[in-house]
C-alpha cells in the first residue's frame, strides 16, 4: 500500500510496511541497532540515557552521587514506574530503566521482537536460558523479585498509556508482583527511543498527548524522546522519508513543533555523544 503524503510532499509512515521490515531483521540488539549492536554504541547509549534521566530525576540514584539532594535517601520512598515504548527486544528496560526504576511497562509491535524481549525477561527470571546475543546480560532485579517488567504487544498508534491494557495484547509479566494491580495508575517516566518515526505527524502529537495525560505527577514524571535528527535547510525544519522501514527522521525544529502542539514543555535537551561517524546526530529530550 503507498504511504500518504503529507502537507510538505515528503510520504507518511506505513504502520504495516514499517513492521514488516521490523519482522524480517534479527531479533537481537544487531537486528534493532542496524548492525551496531556488537560494538561501543549499545554501551555508550545506555550509559549516556541513564546519566540523562538521573540528571533529570536525581532521586532515581541508588548510590551516593554528587546529583542526589542531600537528605535524598538511597532508595525511592515508593516503587517508581517506567513505559518503555517501541521497546524492541527490551534493550532499553534492561540496559537502562530497571538500573533505575522499580517497575517497568515494556510496548512493542513487531511479534518477533516482542517475544524476544519476553524470552530475556524470563531468562533473567530463572537465572539462565538461551539467548540471542552472546553477550547478554540478566535484568536487574528480576531474579530476586525486586524489580518487574510487563510485556505488552501493540502499535503506538493504537496503544494509550492511560489504559495500558485496554484493546492490547498482554504476554505476562517477570519479576515482582503486587498485591493489586499497579498497571494503568501512571508512569514516571515514558522512554520514546528510536521509534517514533513510525508515526504521521498527526500520531505523533496524538501520541505526546496521550503520554502527557498518563505521568504520574506532572510536577516530577517525566516524557523522554531520544531520536535521531536530519539537518535543517536555511533553517527551516525538514522531514526524510526513509523507504527502507518506511519511517521519517525528523529535524530539531520538527520535533520541538511536535511538543509545542501536543501542549509539552521542553526541560532539558542534550546530544548523545560517542556514536561512531557517519550515523544521525541523536538528541535527547526531556518533556512534562
């Protein structure tokens, strides 16, 4: 099926096409990095995420840090929350969130991935089982019950993080369980990486304004978007199609219209540096 075309001639996403592709790439983090999965990016984007996010939300550290509050004790008074969406085979949740966060929702579309990300849930579960990528490394906190992650299948066009389990499809959960149910009450932080141009420009800010209604405190919790960027002409924002897993890289600008029209203030921004040459600039934002 061709893809719309939008307002500025350049093609809207194919949610189907974008999947298929997703489909047919190695359910490892070389299939989701486009073939950097085995070298210094994977490391050198969690560690720069985690050091953003504790930036942000100083009360997440668990260790003595130079950004905690004094007075700030070592553990969080009450189980924090994250949505991990476009998760992929979780890279994000283990690598980044759950060194950080106590409970984490993990959303992806594409079947073979998503139950990647599940077999390495429950592997971290038991301590052991085979997996995709030589050097994976368990989930924190998961073994023990410390800690939790909540698998669900379904496309961002579709999904509502105020109602994580409406009209989705819930493969299970590893880790802690509670007492009652804790999903659908909000999240801390949202975590956007990677994914989110799959979206028209009309989903994405549907999809901001859904995330905004689901923090938990609007004061504290936290959206973040960590995408690539496509350079401006004579300072002009600019979209690229890319035909490949039909979706668009956006500019500066396109993003920070984005927010703007979905009713998000922009907290903090910064690049991810460390990436090898010749790929997209990476941003990070932080938005409430």
């Amino acid at each position: 099926m061709a893809s719309a075309i939008n307002s500025d001639n350049v093609p809207d996403p194919d949610v189907e096409l974008g999947m298929q592709y997703w489909a047919d790439q190695p359910a490892n983090y070389d299939g989701v990095l486009g073939g950097f999965g085995s070298g210094s990016l994977p490391r050198v984007d969690a560690l720069g995420s985690r050091q953003f996010l504790q930036y942000l939300m100083p009360e997440l550290c668990t260790v003595p840090s130079a950004i905690r509050p004094l007075g700030t004790p070592a553990e969080p008074q009450r189980r924090t929350r994250a949505l991990d969406v476009g998760a992929g085979v979780g890279r994000v949740t283990g690598d980044v969130l759950l060194h950080l966060v106590s409970d984490v929702v993990l959303v992806e579309p594409v079947e073979p991935l998503v139950k990647e990300a599940l077999a390495r849930g429950t592997a971290s579960a038991s301590l052991g089982a085979t997996t995709r990528d030589r050097e994976y490394v368990l989930w924190k906190g998961i073994a023990d019950k410390t800690k939790s992650v909540t698998f669900i299948q379904d496309t961002l066009q579709g999904f509502d993080p105020c109602h994580p389990l409406a009209r989705t499809k819930r493969l299970g959960r590893v880790g802690f369980e509670p007492s009652v149910n804790d999903i659908g009450s909000g999240f801390d932080v949202i975590w956007c990486q990677w994914c989110l141009g799959c979206l028209s420009d009309p989903d994405l800010v549907t999809f901001f304004k859904r995330c905004r209604l689901a923090l938990r405190d609007p004061r504290r919790s936290v959206i973040v978007v960590k995408e690539n960027l496509c350079s401006e002409v004579d300072g002009e924002p600019r979209a690229v199609f890319d035909e490949t897993d039909s979706s668009l890289t956006r500019s500066d600008l396109v993003w920070k219209k984005a927010f703007s029209e979905a009713g998000l203030h922009l907290i903090h921004e910064q690049v991810q540096h460390g990436f090898p040459e010749g790929l997209y600039p990476v941003k990070m934002y932080a938005l409430r």
